[in-house]
C-alpha cells in the first residue's frame, strides 16, 4: 500500500512530457516535448552531436522511454536532460515523463518515481539514481517486465541494470590529482569529497588519493565526506578549511557547485589557494578567468544525455553495442565519455553551450520541475 500511494502521490506532482503521436490525451498541465523552452537552435543543426564518440542510430519502433535524474539544480544534470529530450527527438523515440528527486540520498522518492514510470509500461528507463545502494527490488520489478534499466551519470549498486553511460570517476580524480602534482608537487591539498552515500565521489576521491599516492610530496588534508555538492556546501566547507588550513595551495572540490562554491569562497577570502574540480556551472568560467579555479575536468552532460539515447536505441533495437568496457566494481558495462581538461589557455576556443551546458533560456520539461519541488 505504501508504494502504491507513494506512486499516486509521485503522479500527481508531476506533469506528462508528451511528444508527438502519443496516444493518451495529456491533462492540460503538461508540457509537449516541442515547447519547453528551447531558445537556441538544436546543436544537431549545427556541429557534431555526437562528438564522435558514437555513432547515430534511429529506433526501429517508436519506443516509449521514462527519465529518473537526482536533480535540476545544477548544469549538469540540467545539461543531461536537454541532451536527452533533443536526442530523442532526433533519434524518433519519445520521452513519456521527465522526473528528478530533488537531491543526492532522497532514493525514497526516486523509486516513488521509478514505480510511476513502470505504471506507464515504458520501453527503457534512463535512471540517474540519487544514491548508489537501495535500487536493486525496484529494478528487479522493472526488469521482469521486460523494462530495460540504463544507468545515467551515476552508477548504482544493481546488476540487473543493462548498462551505464558516465565518465571514468576513478580516472577523474587521479587526472586532478596530476593536475596538482605538475602544478606543485608538494602542494598541500585541501579536500571537499562530497557527501555521504553515493559511489561516483567515493570513487572520484580513490582516485584523487591513488594520484597523491604518486605524487611525492603532495599532502590531502580534511579528506571528511559531509553535505551536498551545492555552491552553499562548497562555500561554507571551503571557507572553513581555509581557517583550518591557511598554507594549503590548492583544493579539490568533487563537482559541480561544490567546486563553484569553493571558488567563490577563495575569492571572497581573497586567498591564493586554487581550485581544481570536476564539471562546468554557469559561474565556472569567469572563476577560471579570475584565476580562482585552476582546472576543471568536463562532464559534458548533454553529451552524456545523447549518448544515453543512442545506447537506449541500440539496446531497444538489438543492435552492436560499441565500446562497452566492464564496470569493475559497478556491476554492469559502462559506455566512458572521454575526458577534457579545461584551463584558462582553453577557454576562448572550447564552447560549453556544445556538450555541456543547455542553451540559454531552456529550462526543463514542467514534469521534471514539479517532481524537484
């Protein structure tokens, strides 16, 4: 009765994302896939989508694919819905709803969310799961009837999801960690893990100490997971190990808001330290500029959000499955966006509105907003 109410409830929050030839007649709330927002032309229209790193597939039957994303508060995940929704577009499938679960570790929510989209009798989910561990009943229950499970961004803690498409996390954090070391290789390092619970930012800080490991010299201090990955948390942590840490040069913030935030506070501080950190926010760029984030790996969501389509088309058609690595520890095969550095040097000639960032003016479909809120 429980899930049963929790899905009811999951319903009513949102709205439908209805594209074109969908057979049930939307509510009048809903929000038609070919109007939410969109003020910029398509980046199919005008570069390589794809990137190159897979080749364009379009669907054999007009499947019917439902989304469960963390959140909309940041431009990543923001990014990967967008990247998502055009994909589809493009790739003749249709979004049937578009949900978030409003933050990392609300995974009651998120499988409210999941039981709403497996009433819908939808193809495949695209799930990017709140937090690593608690999925495995609810995809079990998707998958047994016969609803492919795809993970997005973030790995989660089930087998019988059919595959992911991510980044390298453990790749990520010793490619920061080199970073440093060039940089300075005896820099102490101030570090802002992220929060408790999920595996990407477990991984990303394996990686993280497996580099420092390599680099004599270099010391971590706080090494503490704690909050979210908000400018809020950023800023607070990193201004409170400033004080603990005055001497450290450098700080790893694990993504997104949380390195804007710690980039925000050195400034505010008006300290030397630099950050170096993981994914693109609208602040990103002229904290790079102002010398106040060093580097920051690339997490291309909308490329990420495209990428899933095709590996959901091909999986739906039965066709070659590309470039599929192992997943060791995730326990499925994983698709690897290929990394990039992107420093001051590289900003005039690199556009984050092409794979990372929406276009301006987009927001996401009404159903994901309702469920954020």
């Amino acid at each position: 009765m429980q899930h049963f109410l929790k899905t009811a409830l999951s319903i009513a929050l949102v709205s439908t994302l209805t594209a074109v030839g969908c057979t049930q007649k939307p509510p009048a709330a809903t929000t038609d896939a070919a109007t939410t927002g969109t003020t910029s032309p398509s980046p199919a229209e005008a570069i390589d989508r794809l990137r190159g790193v897979v080749e364009p597939a379009t669907a054999k039957k007009p499947y019917r694919i439902g989304i469960a994303v963390v959140q909309l508060a940041d431009d990543y995940w923001k990014g990967m819905v967008y990247g998502l929704v055009d994909e589809a577009k493009q790739s003749k499938v249709e979004i049937v709803r578009v949900l978030a679960a409003g933050g990392y570790g609300k995974t009651s929510e998120q499988i409210a969310q999941l039981e709403a989209l497996e009433a819908l009798k939808v193809d495949a989910v695209i799930l990017g799961a709140a937090d690593f561990d608690g999925y495995d009943q609810v995809v079990k229950r998707l998958t047994d009837k016969g609803i492919k499970v795809i993970a997005a961004g973030v790995p989660v803690n089930s087998k019988l999801v059919s595959l992911g498409v991510t980044m390298d996390e453990i790749e990520i954090g010793k490619t920061i960690a080199s970073y440093i070391c060039k940089q300075d290789p005896k820099a102490e390092v101030i570090t802002l893990p992220g929060p408790k619970g999920p595996a990407w930012n477990k991984l990303r800080f394996d990686g993280v100490q497996a580099g420092a490991k390599d680099c004599p010299g270099m010391k971590l201090v706080g090494n503490t997971f704690a909050g979210d990955i908000t400018i809020e948390d950023g800023q607070s942590q990193a201004s409170d190990m400033m004080i603990k840490y005055p001497e450290a040069k450098y700080i790893y913030a694990a993504a997104g808001g949380l390195g804007t935030g710690a980039g925000l506070a050195t400034k505010r501080m008006n300290r030397v330290t630099k950050v170096v950190t993981s994914a693109v926010t609208a602040k990103t760029v002229d904290l790079i500029k102002d010398g106040h984030i060093s580097m920051v790996v690339s997490e291309p969501g909308i490329l990420i959000g495209r990428s899933l389509i095709q590996y959901t088309v091909r999986l739906l058609n039965g066709d070659p499955m590309p470039n599929l690595k192992k997943g060791d520890p995730i326990p499925y095969p994983q698709f690897l966006i290929p990394m990039f550095e992107l420093t001051a040097d590289k900003l005039p000639s690199y556009n984050l509105s092409n794979y990372d960032q929406p276009p301006t003016g987009w927001q996401p479909p009404a159903s994901a907003q309702a469920a954020a809120q």
